[in-house]
C-alpha cells in the first residue's frame, strides 16, 4: 500500500436638518411602523440580541475537535465498537479493512470541516479508487473518491450527496494531495402531524460550492450503516477497502 501523501436599535444617522423641515426622535413604534410601510421585515425593524463572539481558528473557538491527529478518544469502532484499528500516521488517521468509525457523540444541524487524501500512486479506477464516505447521522453520505481524471457515475463521485446528487463541478486535486471539504447539514425531522420534512446539504470541496441546499430524504444512501429518522446521529466514516486518510477534523452544532 502506498503511504507517501502530499501534503438596542439606535437612530439613523442623518444630515443637518434643511430649512422649513422639523425633526423629532422616532419612537420604537414609529420606527417599526416605518420598516412595514417601506417593506422591511420586523428582524429589520426592531432590535436583536447580539450574536455571541466566535473566534475564527481555524478550528472556530465553538467547534468540537474530533480528530488531533494523535489519538482515537473521540471515536469508535464500527466493529464491536471497542477503540478503531485503523491506522494513526503523520498526524492523520487511515482507512484499514477493519470496518468503518463512529463518533462517540452524537449530532443534529451542524457545521463539519474534514480533510481527506487517496494514495499518490493510482490503484484501480471508477468507485474502487480513493473510495470512502462522510456520513452525517450515519445515515446520509457525502462521497469521498478519488475523481481526479477517473470516470464515474455522476452521483457516486467525489462530493455527491450518494445516490441522490451530483456535485455541481468536480473540484479534486490530484491523487496525494489534501483535499477538503465544509459540509453544513441539517437532518430530516419528524412532524407532529406525521410527515417527515427534507433535511439539506451544502457542501464545500476545496473551498468550491458544490451542493447547494440540496435537499436531503429520510431514507438513508446506499451502504449507510444505521436508519430511521433521528435527532442526533454519529458521525461516521467509511471503511471501503481502499486507503484513504483523514486529518483536520472538527465540527459545529448549528
């Protein structure tokens, strides 16, 4: 096997007031009144709370680091779920045939970052080349692949929403090279009257819009390891039989 990887609502400010013209503070109420009159919303028109201060990172100083490129702590093993056999190598973790890994925690809407690479040296080509998955609530799939200059069905290659959509551009690097990809996800949900509402996908790869609030179904994608609609789900990483390494990994409750 290959190894070597490349790495309070304040007044507007106005201008003097011109001759024949009277000024007078605006109440709330007038304030709000005015915003419906002019057509803007009442989130426009009365004051908010402010939005709590994040650092940036990376990772952002909210996020949950799941993987620190030295230990297995926050996962476990699809298999028995003792601590995961794959391999832990420069910093990153790689793929085994030893089946996929879990998250200890569980997930609803959330922000995930994650980094992945296949092997520099080619082996194989369409799905058994690079082939892995990113699967949110271990029910819905994110594909990872090696779909640099190698065909394959749309919706199977590399940042497809598995089965279901194809990306919008096929935005990989070549074979070795870190690849990454910034996934906002928000689950299907239950409704009190009975039916269940779509859930979404956006999804970045390499920094380039490729799933764009794709909707995402109750059903789970081919190969999925768990079903039903959940609230909270693991977070789940595919052992496909090829080697892929993952680095980098964080995520975010929305």
């Amino acid at each position: 096997m290959q190894t070597d990887m490349t790495t309070t609502m304040t007044e507007p400010r106005t201008s003097s007031p011109q001759r024949g013209w009277r000024t007078a503070p605006r109440t709330l109420a007038a304030t709000a009144f005015l915003g419906l009159a002019f057509g803007l919303g009442a989130a426009e028109s009365a004051p908010t709370a402010e939005p709590p201060i994040v650092a940036p990172g990376p990772p952002p100083g909210d996020a949950i680091v799941l993987f620190n490129g030295q230990d297995f702590a926050q996962w476990r093993s699809q298999r028995g779920g003792g601590e995961p056999k794959w391999r832990l190598v420069e910093g990153c973790m790689e793929t085994t045939q030893t089946g996929g890994i879990f998250t200890r925690e569980e997930f609803g809407a959330c922000q995930l970052h994650i980094e992945w690479a296949t092997p520099s040296v080619v082996k194989g080509d369409g799905q058994g080349r690079g082939n892995s998955g990113v699967y949110l609530q271990g029910r819905y799939e994110i594909q990872v692949l090696d779909s640099y200059n190698n065909k394959t069905y749309p919706n199977g290659q590399a940042g497809a929403y598995y089965g279901h959509a194809a990306p919008l551009v096929n935005a990989c690097r070549p074979p070795g090279e870190w690849q990454t990809y910034d996934i906002i996800f928000h689950p299907p949900k239950q409704r009190p009257d009975g039916p269940v509402q779509d859930g979404s996908f956006t999804v970045l790869h390499n920094g380039v819009l490729i799933q764009d609030h794709v909707p995402v179904k109750p059903q789970p994608t081919t190969a999925a390891p768990l079903k039903g609609v959940v609230e909270r789900g693991p977070i789940y990483l595919q052992d496909h039989g090829n080697p892929v390494r993952f680095r980098n990994v964080w995520i975010r409750n929305l």
